[in-house]
C-alpha cells in the first residue's frame, strides 16, 4: 500500500481525536481551533516532490524517511553499518545506497537531507547538506558541543537554506497549548518550571570486541577520537556516552527543556546561572554520561527552572498509567495562580478552568504546526522560518549542554546568553567545544 492511501485527512483525524481523546483533557475550544486548521499540503504530481536523500538507517531514520514519503521521493540511503544500509535499501525501493555521505551530498537530485546519525555527526552531515544546496530535517539534539550549534547557526544564515530540528513536540497542539496559556498569564506570574527527565543507563565494565563485520568503525566514530570497538557504544546506547551525546539529559532534554523555554518566551535566549550535579558514581570503564541527575537553572527574570531525572514507566520514558495530579516525565509549569502540567498525550492543570476556559482574541498564539515533518516540506517550498528552526534548535541543545557540563563539574556556572560564553571564569568556554579528529573538522564538509 502506498504512503498516500495510508494517509488520514487532518480533519478526519482530529475529528476521531477530539473523541477518542476527551479523558486526555483537551479542551474543547482548542480542539475546534485544530479541526478548522489546513493540513500541509500533500504534492499532486511527481516534478512538486523533492528528492530526499536518507543519511543515518537506525530506526528513527528510517521511521523519519518513510514519514518524508508523504511529501517527496526517496532517491539516496546511507549508513556506515551495511546491515543498515540493507534495511534501508529494501525499505525504500529506487533508493541508491552509500557508505560516504559525502558521495550523496554531490547529487544534483537530492534536493533535501534527513539526518539520522549519531548525535556526534548531526553537525557536521547538516552543514555539509546545507552547503551543498540541500535543505536539511535533523534529528534532535542539534549537536554534540555548544560550539557546532553556533557554527549551524553561521551556516544556515549564510546559506539560506531551510533547517528543521526533530523536536516534534513543537508540532504537538498540547504542548502549544500549554505554552500559549503560560505566556498569557493563566498561571500568574510565571516563578518556576519542572523538568522530570528518565533516568539514564548505570551499567558495565565493558569489553572490547571484534568490530562486526560490515560495520566500518572508523567512518561510525568520524571526529571523535579513535578508539577500540566496545559494542555498547554502538547504535541504540550511543546515547550513554558522553564521547557521543549526553545521556537522558540531551536525549530527552532536548524536547522537554525546549518546551520549557518555549512556555517562558526564551527559546532564543537561556539562562544567566546553572547549577548541577550526578546523583549516582560512575562504573569504571561503563558507560560516561550520567544516568542519575539534577540541575537547576536560574534566568534573569528571577524564574528557576529545575530538571531532574527520575524513573521511567516505560521502556520509551513516557508517562503511563498516572492518576490525575500525578506527575510524570514532563513540563511543569508554576506560578502565582496554579500550575500547568504538559506531557506526550497528557496536559493537566491544578484548576480545569486554566484550560477550559478559551484566550481571549487579544492573547498572544504561537507558530502553529500541527505535522512536524510537513511543516518542514511547507516551508521547503515556501522558504519561510519552520517551526523548530535552526537557532531554536541550537538553544535548546545549549541548555542540555550546560547542565551535562554543570552535572560533570558539579559547581555552579555563570552563563550570558546573548553573547554564548561562561562568564566570571573564561576558562570554562573551553567546555563549549570538544577536538575534533582529523580530517572531520568544520572546513571538512
């Protein structure tokens, strides 16, 4: 069956949610406002679908690219890991396959670039697209380093391409919702946002094994250091390295803390103070990102932000099973008149009338994108800004970064978030930035 007999209208769907999800306390205004909002365009005729080119086969690659399916055509495949590159290949059929992105970046018919990979080369593959001409959907987090965000930034304002980050809760209406209702004032002033992140992997010593045939190490660790194949840092917990990414804190950080910034109206901006520590020791030669954790963020305007991690209730870290008032991983939101409680397929409130009662036709509303990957195609043919931008993308990395970097060094650090540079000790901007092996360096893609 094709991806287009496999797609539900926008309204049919929302029609079918509104009743189907009336215990997940949507309210009915705001559910009206969804019906009545066009979905993205679907292309009519092959010469409107762009070629896509898939770059990183895991299964978030992969489940992304078929998603894409919907609005162009899948021309290139590539990964390191041929076993992957297979899937991919017979996944999507037509495809040419590739080891070297590079290869795939000289291609006049690509015209946009999914990346999939690692976190430690989400930099480097969406500068190189962004210069060759491609527009570029990127999985979150945006970056490895604080440093490769702010290089992003440089390269999509210089290139003018078009570059979606992969926060889909940007595109979720409850998570919208939410945020509309604290920049309006519904909770009062607005004093302190809770983060509850899952909890890490605690796990090891691990060995070295023989690299799996068909995987090509080498080219999988690109502009981080050279080192013997350990299995565990492969593929699905990548993400417990800090070598690599940054645990739960830059995994799951990414969406939950770019909602907090959202909701306070900061999402190019940060905090001024940050404060961190791990609540669990390191296992010698396990796995280095903390898996237990708390920061606490301070901005300028006096609201603290805390996020910390707790255990998951499920094996994805989403909330399950919660009687109302009981809060799980997500975003709370806190001030003089109530609080606000925001998670996948769950928003909450200490008074049901902070929600059920509409925002006046004067409120402040927010970029509305209701289809994450079609907001992307969207403005791939308007050129317009998409809802997760590049430089929001770049924010909400850098504030996982600074609370990787404050749990690591567990003191407090003196941050300005205009200029993007640690202040009151000019040696902690080192910690922006990490060596990169050659020749993967910035001036290499």
């Amino acid at each position: 069956m094709t991806p287009q007999k496999l797609h539900v209208s926008r309204r049919r769907f929302l029609k079918s949610s509104v009743v189907a999800g009336a215990g997940l306390a949507l309210p009915g205004w705001y559910a009206g406002e969804l019906a009545a909002q066009e979905a993205p365009a679907i292309p009519r005729s092959a010469n409107d679908k762009p070629g896509i080119a898939l770059i990183g086969c895991g299964g978030m690659g992969r489940g992304n690219g078929n998603n894409a399916l919907r609005f162009g055509e899948m021309r290139a495949v590539c990964d390191v890991d041929q076993g992957r590159l297979a899937a991919a290949k017979e996944q999507f059929a037509g495809a040419e396959a590739y080891t070297d992105f590079r290869k795939v970046l000289e291609r006049d018919d690509v015209e946009v670039v999914i990346c999939g990979t690692q976190d430690h080369w989400h930099a480097l593959v969406s500068m190189g697209a962004m210069r060759a001409g491609k527009d570029v959907y990127c999985e979150k987090p945006l970056t490895l380093t604080i440093e490769e965000g702010q290089r992003m930034v440089e390269s999509q304002r210089a290139t003018k391409r078009v570059l979606q980050t992969g926060s889909q809760q940007r595109s979720d209406s409850r998570f919208r919702l939410a945020c509309e209702l604290v920049r309006n004032g519904r909770v009062g002033r607005l004093s302190r946002v809770a983060v509850r992140l899952p909890a890490g992997r605690h796990g090891g010593p691990f060995v070295e094994t023989p690299v799996p045939e068909g995987l090509d190490w080498d080219l999988w660790l690109g502009p981080r250091e050279r080192v013997p194949y350990v299995k565990e840092k492969c593929h699905g917990t990548f993400r417990y390295w800090y070598d690599y990414s940054g645990g739960t804190m830059t995994d799951w950080g990414a969406h939950h803390n770019d909602i907090a910034l959202w909701g306070m109206g900061l999402e190019r901006s940060g905090p001024v103070r940050i404060e961190g520590r791990p609540r669990a020791e390191m296992i010698p030669g396990g796995y280095t990102a903390a898996s237990e954790y708390e920061v606490r963020y301070t901005y300028a305007n006096g609201v603290t932000h805390s996020c910390e991690s707790v255990a998951s209730d499920g094996p994805d870290g989403r909330s399950r099973g919660r009687e109302p008032g009981e809060r799980g991983h997500g975003v709370t939101f806190e001030g003089s008149d109530g609080w606000i409680f925001v998670t996948r397929g769950q928003i909450e409130a200490s008074d049901p009338d902070l929600l059920e009662t509409p925002l006046p036709a004067s409120a402040e509303r927010l970029y509305v994108s209701n289809d994450h990957m079609g907001n992307f195609f969207e403005c791939v043919r308007s050129r317009k800004a998409p809802v997760c931008d590049v430089e929001i993308g770049h924010r909400s990395a850098t504030i996982c970064h600074l609370g990787v970097i404050a749990i690591r060094l567990g003191r407090e650090l003196q941050w300005d978030p205009e200029r993007e540079v640690f202040t009151g000790d000019s040696g902690l901007n080192a910690w922006k930035s990490r060596e990169m092996r050659k020749p993967w360096t910035y001036d290499a893609v």
